[in-house]
C-alpha cells in the first residue's frame, strides 16, 4: 500500500481518476461536436464534467485533464476528416473551469451566480469579437446572421411538423422584422443564457459533488431564496422604457425586462420547490410541472407571476404557516 501512494505521489497525472476524466471530458466533446440532435441540448451541461473534475481532481490535474481531452478530441476529429468550430469546445472548457474557481472562493449564491454568469457572457462576446476580426464580418452583422439562420431554421422545423400554410407564410414575411426584433435582444438573451447554464450546472453540481463527498459551497436552502425587493422598482422602469416614443429606449427597455423576469422565474421556481417540499409532493408530478415549464410557454408566465407577486402576498408564508415559513 506504501509503494502504491509512493508511486502516486511521483505520478500524480496517471492517477485513474485522471485517466477517467480525460475519458469522459473526451467523450463529451465528441458527443457535442459529433452527434447533430444531441450536442446542441448537452452542449448547456457540457461545463459539467469539467467543473466536476476540477474539483475533484485539483485545479492542475484538472486542467491537465482538460488538455489532454482537446488533443484527443481534435486528433478524432482529423482522422473522421471533421474540422469543427474549435472556438466553441474552447468556450466550453472555459466556462467549466470558471466555475470550479468561483467555487473555490466561497461566495454568496447571488455573487456566485453573478460573477460566474458575466464572466461567461464575456468570454462568449471575446470569442465572437475574435471571430469577427478573424471573418472581417461586424460583429452587429454577424449577430444577425445568426439570428437569421435560427429564424429560417424554424421555418423548416414548422414545415416538418405540418403546421399551417397561412402561419408559415406568415413567418417567411416578416423575417426581416422578427430578426431586427431578436438582434436587438440579444444582449438580454444572451445574459439570460449564461444565467441559465451557470444555474443548472450549479444545481446539477451541488447534487453529484456533495454526494461524492467533495467540498461545494453550502448555498442553504435554495427553495427560501427571495429577489431584492427593490427589483420590483426596475422591472416597473424598464416597462415605462418599452413604452417611450424611442427606438433605442424601448431596446434597452425590453432587455432589462427580460432579465428581470428571469429573476422572477427563479423566485417562482423555488416557490414551487418549496411547495413541493413542504407538502411531499412526489417526484413524478414535479417532473410533470417541470416538463409542462418546457413545453407550454404560458405556465412560464405563471410563474413569474409568482415569483413577482410574491413580494406582497408572501406565498411561502402561506403555505407553511407564519410559524414555519422560512426567514
């Protein structure tokens, strides 16, 4: 056993768990890069595995892990003849070492998430400013481009699920119109995104390293977390600004609501989780309540609502009991 941990200590990258993340972060971005309907759903959890094994690895094991997984992937990649967008993978192992360090250092949820979310968005909007000086394409353009792609993209996925001709035809007319409309939100959408993948990886994170035993910030209990009141006072001013006689107000206006709502989503879904937790709801009709979030558009709105009005009716309180509810 002694000639054993001797031998790990002179060879701490050819440990099996080294081996084991370089495996699995390899077969990750294979899966991102290689399998058309799958990686583009994965691709949100993809900082996952990296974060995990960061953390559990070490942050120069775990970087060396990471290496070693872009030399295999790309080395794949050149024999199926496959020349990828490097620049994405490279985003991806980014963002999941950027977790594992914001971890690292203890933060509050709300600074944790902070932090973590603009320091993806910016390092997606480097990749994009590199990308543009790289094309010669303006950045402005290139987003519309993108927003173009996406529109069209539809267009042929309604076509395939035999939705309306007067609706399709509809859609074909007014995509000018509906890509300035999403140019222009872009910057909230984007935020918006980076919020999302940093707090379903986090979420997904604090349930496999607190079972392995791996230290991760205590965050508390999530379902108690609450928006600062003081929020309500921007959401009510962006509002006035999607109403304003400008062009540029309203933009900015409607970015800032977008966020602002998907704060309010969040205090709405632990709204929710708490009532799940206080009356035992099972588990297969909180996945039905989630699955109804991803499918029907409008018990988003709900819950926002929740999440809004839950400033002046206090709907933990409620359902606990003024006795019981959380702080």
């Amino acid at each position: 056993m002694r000639v054993r941990n001797v031998e790990r200590e002179r060879h701490p990258y050819f440990q099996s768990d080294v081996l084991r993340g370089v495996a699995v972060l390899t077969l990750t971005f294979l899966a991102v890069v290689l399998i058309p309907f799958i990686g583009p759903v994965v691709v949100i959890m993809t900082p996952l595995p990296i974060l995990y094994y960061c953390l559990r690895l070490g942050r120069m094991r775990g970087l060396a892990a990471l290496a070693v997984s872009f030399l295999a992937v790309s080395g794949i990649l050149g024999l199926l003849g496959h020349h990828p967008n490097i620049s994405v993978l490279l985003m991806i192992g980014f963002s999941g070492v950027m977790l594992s360090e914001v971890l690292n250092r203890n933060y509050s949820l709300e600074k944790t998430l902070l932090v973590a979310s603009l320091a993806l968005l910016f390092s997606g909007l480097g990749f994009m400013i590199f990308h543009a000086l790289r094309t010669g394409v303006g950045l402005q353009e290139m987003v519309e481009l993108y927003v173009s792609g996406v529109v069209h993209d539809n267009v042929r996925l309604y076509e395939k699920l035999d939705v309306s001709e007067d609706q399709i035809l509809l859609i074909r007319e007014n995509v000018p119109q509906i890509t300035q409309f999403f140019t222009g939100i872009f910057p909230a959408l984007a935020l918006s995104g980076a919020i999302v993948t940093v707090w379903l990886n986090l979420l997904a994170g604090r349930l496999l390293l607190q079972r392995k035993s791996i230290g991760f910030p205590d965050f508390g209990d999530l379902t108690s977390w609450k928006a600062p009141d003081r929020l309500v006072w921007i959401l009510i001013a962006s509002g006035g600004m999607t109403l304003a006689p400008s062009d540029a107000l309203n933009t900015v206006g409607v970015n800032i609501l977008i966020v602002c709502c998907l704060i309010y989503l969040c205090q709405g879904l632990a709204i929710a989780g708490f009532f799940f937790k206080h009356r035992k709801i099972p588990a297969i009709f909180r996945l039905l309540f989630y699955t109804l979030l991803l499918v029907q558009q409008y018990m988003l709105i709900i819950v926002i609502a929740f999440g809004l009005f839950d400033i002046w009716i206090d709907f933990r309180k409620r359902i606990a009991g003024i006795k019981d509810a959380p702080a």
